[in-house]
C-alpha cells in the first residue's frame, strides 16, 4: 500500500514552517527538544515532525478527527526516526478518525526504529478507522543517494481495540507509482501485542515491498478476531521487478484467536526473484473456558513460499515449525484448509527440508477441511 507524502522539510526549526503551503501550518509541529504532547476530545489530528534522534511522546486522550490525513507522533523528510510513541489508555469508548503512526520516515537512506503505537482501553472500545503501523520507511519520497531502507525495533500494543484497516509493526516500502527503488529495505525486530481486539484487515510483524530481509518480527494475539491474513514476516510481490528477499526467523502466536482471512504463516515470501522463508514458527493455542470453535480460514504454514503468477520461484522454506494445541473440555480448533511445517506453492527450484508439525488435543478436537 502506498502512503502519502508531505512536503519536503530542509531545517526542522519553528522559524522555518514558513515553507509549508498555509492550509498545513496548523498541522505540522516541529521541535528542537524531545517532548510530550496531548491531543483528544475532538482535536483535529496532526503529524509531529522531529530532528534526528529526538523522541516525541503523544497522548492520545479522546477522539480525533480528519484534521491531517495520519496521526504521528514522529515524523522526518531528512533523519532518522527513533523512539517516537504514541500512548492512550482511556476507559470509555473514543474513535481515531485517521491512520495511527508511531514514526514516519518519508524520504530514502534512513530508518524508523524503536518506535511506538501503544492503545488500552479499560472499559469502552478504541476504534481506529485507517491502519496502525509501529515504524514506517518511505524509501521513494526523497530523491537521493539511497543506501538502505530500515524498520527496526518497533511495536504495536492494543488491548480492546477495532481497527477499520490493517496492523503492521514495521513497514518499508520502496515503490511508488510503480517506480522500484532498487536498494535493500531490512525490516527486523518488530513486534506486535494485541489482546481482546477486532482487526478489520491483515496483521504483519514485519512487511517489505521491496528487496531486503525480513528477520525476528513477533506477532502476539489474544482473544483477538482477524478478517485478513495473520503473517509474522512478509515480503510483498514487486510485480515485474524482480524483487528480492528473505522472510526468516518470524514468530505468529496465536491465543484464542480466529482468523478469517487467508491464513496464518510465521513468514511468507511472494518476492517475483529470488526468496527463502525459514526458521519460522506458528503456536495456536486454545485453553480459554469459552466452548465456541476458534477458526483459522484457509491454512497454517511455518514458512510459505507463495505463487507469483507464471514466475519461477527459487528458494528454500527449510526448519519451520508449527504447534497447535487445545486443552478445553469443548470446543475444537478448526483449520479450514491445510497445516504444513514449510509449503512452496507454484512451481520452481524450492527445498523444504527438517520442517515439524505439532499437533495436540488433549480433550477436544483439531479439525481441518478444504
């Protein structure tokens, strides 16, 4: 998915907002010092630019409405973006009417990392209309010397949350308008915590529309609903160009949790040229007192190569691991397609090799179909 742009920053002082067309000088805040601010009750949303290093800390104390197109609590054109967070914990219901953005890097050659998205709500629901990403990488905003494009260390926590869109806990995408920025984008460390929440889309650790690694992202779900696909670790099809990556060493749990859109895999590789999903891991588990079946929609797969249209794909989906167990008196996990350690759909040169298969039930059942 592409995002919007702002318009290029060259200083990040006060003085220098003069730049910026008038209809955003309300909605750009630019600062010298790390600092806190606050923002609900109907405010309009805004997006917080920073200098390199600096952290932001922004309340979100109520609703917010369509003042800007996001929500962030960092945003750069020309740094790094680290350390950014965005926090609430409310107790009545309140809608976020805009994407929610921990930092946003928008520009090429720099990074998001340690950034924050981080939504309780103790007795009402939070409902967020557009997505919700931790650390998001723009490596096509800039015209520059590009080198890489990184989202590291970044988190997503939600408890009680709807989101109308999708959750990814760091994102770098190197395409716009069909344009491939031909560098390498790591997308490494990520995580995701999200209990008792409905997810409207998809929920990815880590996403790449490019080439790159894909490396240690962790989904956690608890009593949670997904309309989309659940992936630990995800490199998105350049069509056409190419494109190439690694989706390894991801982690999907899954507590209590259905998932209703294509499926559940720790890493899934879809890059058009060369690209591995290994060393990735799936746990479900069921052991809540509910007796109602959890369902995942479609397959379960450590580690998935999938199939890009008449490409040939090459690349190994080797030491995979998936785990599936349910300890309640009543009620079965139910997987509506199939379970696979390490899966390569299509056709082309894949290995998959010393992949394993958990499955346990110690008084109901494990039930598949499709």
């Amino acid at each position: 998915m592409i995002l919007p742009h702002l318009p290029r920053t060259y200083k990040n002082y006060v003085s220098c907002l003069s730049v910026f067309p008038l209809c955003l000088l309300s909605v750009i805040v630019s600062d010298a010092l790390a600092e806190e601010f606050s923002i609900g009750d109907g405010d309009p949303a805004k997006i917080y630019s920073v200098e390199d290093g600096v952290s932001n800390t922004l309340q979100l104390e109520g609703s917010v409405t369509p003042g800007n197109w996001a929500l962030a609590a960092g945003y750069s054109q020309n740094y790094n973006v680290k350390g950014n967070k965005v926090e609430s914990n409310v107790s009545r219901s309140v809608t976020v009417a805009v994407p929610v953005f921990g930092g946003y890097m928008d520009g090429g050659g720099r990074s998001a990392e340690s950034n924050k998205v981080s939504l309780e709500n103790s007795s009402g629901i939070t409902t967020v209309s557009g997505q919700i990403i931790g650390g998001y990488v723009s490596g096509t905003g800039i015209e520059n010397n590009y080198s890489n494009n990184n989202s590291s260390s970044n988190t997503v926590s939600l408890k009680n949350v709807t989101v109308n869109s999708y959750v990814a806990g760091g994102y770098v995408n190197n395409v716009k308008d069909g344009v491939f920025i031909d560098v390498d984008g790591d997308v490494t460390e990520n995580c995701i915590d999200v209990t008792g929440a409905t997810i409207g889309q998809y929920v990815v650790g880590g996403f790449l529309a490019g080439s790159g690694e894909v490396e240690s992202n962790t989904i956690e779900l608890t009593d949670a609903i997904v309309q989309g696909f659940v992936t630990g670790g995800y490199v998105e099809q350049v069509k056409d160009k190419n494109n190439s990556g690694d989706s390894i060493n991801n982690r999907v749990n899954l507590l209590n949790t259905t998932v209703n859109g294509l499926g559940v895999a720790g890493g899934y590789n879809l890059a058009e040229n060369l690209g591995s999903a290994s060393l990735n891991e799936v746990n479900i588990t069921a052991d809540s007192f509910s007796t109602s079946d959890f369902n995942v929609n479609s397959y379960v797969v450590g580690g998935l190569i999938g199939t890009v249209g008449n490409s040939e794909r090459i690349g190994d989906t080797n030491n995979n691991q998936v785990t599936i167990l349910n300890s309640r008196n009543k009620g079965n996990i139910v997987i509506d397609g199939y379970v696979a350690g390490g899966a390569g759909q299509g056709y082309g040169k894949i290995n998959a090799i010393h992949n394993n298969v958990s499955l346990v039930a110690e008084s109901e059942g494990i039930s598949g179909g499709g």
